[in-house]
C-alpha cells in the first residue's frame, strides 16, 4: 500500500464524515484511511463505520489525548509506506495523493501542499482571515527558498512511515489533555534538524471547510500561545522565530488589553463572550475585524504568560530501570527487570499520556536556572549498564528519539554483576568500552554507579575518593566525556556522602527514594520512582501521574492559579 491517510478528530462529525468522503475521489486509489476518534462523544465514529468508501477505512478510538497522540495512535496503525497527515476539515482535491507521491519520488522527504479556504465554508471575520492565511501562505512558500518553521503544519502533510518513526513520531505533550497547537512545528522543526528536505507542492491541494465556532477558536487561540511557550522552552534556540508571533497591533488595543493578560481569566470573559457572539452573528467589516484580531491576541497572551508560570515551576520525574530483559525466574532479579515488549509498551503509554522526555543536560539547567522543564517532564535512567541495554532498550528509545542516561560501575566494565551474584542471582554480562561509547553516540548520556557497586554508606572514608572521582576518571579514560551525574549504588545516600559526590565533580546524584524533582531539591540527593516489573503500562502511568500530581499539590497556590489553562 502506498498511502496511509491518517485524520484525528474530536466532536466534529459531519466535518469529518465530509473530508472522507471527498477521498473517494482520488485518483490514485492505493490508500487506506485512518481515522482516530479523540473523544468524540457525537456519535462520530457511528456515523464513520457507516460510510460506504471504494478504500479500507479504519475508525480507532481513544479517550480525549489531543491530537498529537491520535496522530501517532494513526500512524501507529497505518500499512502505507507514506502517511498523508490530514486535517478533519480538509476536503482533498482529486490529485492530492498523487501529487504528493510524485513530489516524494522526486526526493522529499516530507510534503506540504497548498489550503485554500473551501468555498462553502460560512462566510464571517473567522473565515475570511483563514482565506487571507491561506493566500499569503501559499505566497510565502512558493517563493521561500526554506519552509520557515512556523509553516510545518499538519493541516496536510505527508512523510515516509520509517522516517516519521525514527524521529520519533509527534510530541505528545504538547497536545495533553485534548490542547491545541505545538506538535507540528515540533515535528517538522526535529525533520529539517535531522537535515530531512521538506517541500511544498502547490499542486497537492485540500480545501479547508472552516466553520469553527468563534468561542472554540479564542479557546485554541489560548492553548496555541501555551504551545508557543512550550516550543520555545524546548528549542530555545529557535526563540526568535517562536516568539512574538502575535502582537497588539495598536497603541489602543495594547492600552486597553495588555493588563487583562495578567488578569484572571474570568475578568476578561465577558469581552471574549460579546465579541464572538458578533462574530457568530455574520456581522463583518473592518472594526469588528481588528477588534477580533485583538482579543485573539489577549487570549494568545495569556495563554503564553500561563505556560510560561508553570515552566517555570515545573519538576521532573525521574524513571529508574534496571535490566531489560524477562528475568521471572531469577530469585533475586526478578522484580529488577523489565521485558523489552513491556518496557516499549510502557513508553508508549507515557507518551500518549503527553508525558514529555527530557535529556539529563535539560535538568541540569533547570536546576541551575538557565532552563524551563515542561509540565509533564521526564527522565529515564538505568542502573548498572546491562548489555541489554544496547541491545534491547537502545533500538526501542531510538525509535522513538528519546533520550536516557546509564549509570556505569566503572570497576565492572565489560564484567558481571558481581554484587547480585553474592545473593543467588544468575550472572549478567555489563556493557565493556566499546558498548558505553556506542551507547554515548546514540545519545544516551553516561554516569557514574561508583568504582565498585559497594552501598557507599558502609564504605570507609579514605575509600569515597576512588568510589566517586576514581570512577569518574576511570569511565573519562575508556573515551566517554566525564560523568555529569552519579546514582547511588543501592540508593544508599547520608548527607556526608552527598557532600563528598558535590566535591568530587558531580552535577547532580540519584537516590532511589521516591518522589519528584524540583528546583528546590538536593541535586546530590535526587528522588527516583523505581520501574519494577510488575508494572503494566497503566499502572506505571498512574504512578507517575500520581507523583505528578502531589508535585503541582506542593506549589504555591499562586503558582497553580497562574499555570491553570481553562480560559
């Protein structure tokens, strides 16, 4: 199969039921469509099973994720070797997947085509400024020598399926809890870094029927200034791009709007109400126009100032496994170990529960203050450095492009675990040299699990020095960069022996001790929540919403005022 059309939806369903219908034109018939029902409770995915299309239609369903987990749920599913990206309003011109496919065997790598506004869409402020977008985006690409990043939208889009899973597909956490916004600059921003080509093909064509309610779109307005935020404390780097994208456009608006942005949301409810009922009404003309335009970009700035109160008092989850692999019948390890089938099905579920996966560098600089973590962070890290590791838990976070760190014993590099074996556990081999530098190259940071694995609190004093900087040095010498960060063989940890990890060079160091990482916790003394493998994918979740949780319950009050995002 050439093409797998992929369609998230959420409460739209005669607008969806239209745009499948409108594939049956196609004039490349070597398709499938896949639609992912978020949460819809208007009998969408009924009134989908009930069409009668010339191609293989598949309705999933799933609670209200957002759109970024149903748009991996799709892919997740799909059989074509591309997959179409599709709008629910998108209604595809004849050739659309043909012009897509030539584009592809002409060498791109990802494809955006043109979206005109459907001329039967409801005429009003909304949809006459979709159409003016749609106009100058069309301008801007077809004369751009480079898709400039705030134009990698979904609303069509196409991709290899390899190449969108080896980049790990969309960001779930932008679009948590049913947001807006965020997951396809993301996406399309980690494509052009990976030095994919992306193009646009003006003939590829689907026409927007754009009838969103006024209400909803200041709604997704302010869920799109959040994403913006986010974006930005995720890729600081493209800041100048991201920010400022929307603007008071006069001195009136900035006079009379600007401090509703600090408001409370209730304070300027009224406004927001009176204007989209204009809207909503038909009425048009130039006033009411920029009036809109104003209070869209209150509703944008507010949506930013909420985010960026909630990155800034953000924690980290930090994920601690052991060995990955089934080891039911070990008497010792058995609740140590995670079987790869689980350990991926793990992963996917905190991915579809927006959780979001951050490097070891991101926490550190949230800890120094010099970075913002996203509301739902994480960390993942293994202990001890099994060679399954490379073998069995690598290729499944490479898949998904997501980041960890391994804590090496640097006196048992390419041995055995010779601390468990003392117990009755069965011998497992430990990454050599060669091992941990491939582990490094693929972006899984190395740190130090001490010289020998001995619990470091029953260690004698004039040993520490080896255990924490003679392992640091020995690791350094195999050709690793130096250990940032240390866990605690056992978790064993007193304050004496924090105090002497911050002396000899460590960054941070990882307990076992459950609980949360925030900006006002011991760096040498981290919390961890440890995977046992008993946990199924939902218990594992529930966990770690739950420590999320009583993270948010421990702010101030203020502060889960400010980062409340209901408008």
């Amino acid at each position: 199969m050439r093409f797998s059309v992929v369609i998230p939806t959420h409460q739209r369903r005669d607008t969806v039921v239209r745009t499948v219908g409108a594939l049956a034109g196609q004039s490349l018939a070597d398709f499938e469509a896949i639609v992912v029902v978020d949460g819809s409770t208007d009998g969408t995915a009924a009134a989908l099973r009930a069409l009668g299309t010339p191609f293989t239609l598949s309705v999933l369903e799933q609670p209200n994720r957002g759109a970024g987990a149903a748009r991996n749920a799709g892919a997740d599913a799909a059989r074509g070797e591309l997959l179409l990206f599709l709008d629910d309003d998108m209604e595809a011109e004849p050739k659309l997947l043909a012009e897509h496919d030539r584009a592809h065997r002409e060498g791109a790598d990802v494809v955006l085509g043109a979206l005109p506004l459907h001329p039967g869409s409801p005429r009003n402020v909304l949809s006459a400024g979709v159409e003016s977008w749609a106009r100058a985006r069309h301008e801007r690409l077809a004369s751009a020598a480079d898709v400039p990043i705030a134009d990698l939208l979904t609303g069509q889009l196409s991709v290899a399926r390899d190449v969108f899973h080896e980049l790990g597909g969309f960001d779930a956490g932008f679009t948590r809890d049913g947001g807006f916004g965020g997951e396809d600059v993301d996406f399309g921003y980690r494509v052009q870094r990976a030095g994919r080509r992306v193009i646009f093909n003006p003939a590829a064509i689907s026409r927007q029927y754009f009838d969103v309610d006024p209400a909803r779109y200041l709604r997704r307005e302010f869920e799109a200034g959040r994403s913006d935020a986010e974006l930005i404390a995720k890729h600081p780097e493209r800041a100048p791009e991201l920010a400022g994208r929307r603007t008071f456009r006069s001195r009136r608006s900035r006079f009379l709007l600007r401090p509703l942005v600090s408001a409370p949301g209730f304070v300027s409810a009224p406004l927001r109400w009176v204007v989209a009922g204009l809207v909503r009404s038909g009425r048009g003309g130039a006033r009411l126009t920029a009036v809109f335009q104003a209070v869209r970009t209150l509703e944008h700035a507010r949506g930013v100032r909420a985010a960026q109160a909630e990155l800034s008092s953000a924690a980290v989850i930090v994920l601690g496994y052991h060995a990955i692999q089934d080891l039911a019948d070990d008497p010792v390890l058995a609740d140590y170990s995670v079987p790869p089938e689980r350990f991926g099905a793990q992963l996917d579920e905190l991915r579809a529960q927006g959780w979001w996966f951050v490097d070891l560098d991101r926490v550190l600089r949230a800890l120094d203050g010099d970075a913002a973590l996203p509301p739902r962070a994480l960390l993942l890290t293994f202990d001890d450095a099994y060679e399954d590791l490379q073998t069995a838990a690598l290729p499944l976070l490479r898949e998904r492009g997501l980041p960890a760190v391994a804590f090496a014993v640097a006196g048992h590099v390419g041995g055995v675990n010779e601390w468990d074996r003392a117990k009755g556990a069965r011998s497992l081999s430990l990454l050599g040299a060669e091992g941990l530098l491939e582990l490094a190259a693929a972006g899984v940071e190395v740190g130090s699990h001490a010289f020998t694995h001995r619990p470091l609190t029953r260690v004698p004093a004039e040993d520490l020095p080896h255990e924490l900087v003679g392992s640091a040095d020995l690791l350094e010498s195999l050709g690793l960069p130096r250990p940032r960060a240390l866990a605690y063989p056992h978790g064993a940890c007193t304050r004496e022996v924090a105090d002497r990890a911050r002396r000899g060079g460590y960054a941070a160091a990882f307990t076992i001790d459950s609980g949360v990482v925030t900006r006002h916790s011991n760096r040498w003394a981290l919390p961890r929540v440890e995977v046992r493998a008993s946990y199924a994918p939902d218990v594992l979740s529930l966990k770690v919403a739950s420590a999320g949780r009583s993270a948010r319950a421990s702010m101030p009050r203020r502060l889960r005022r400010s980062a409340g995002r209901s408008t």
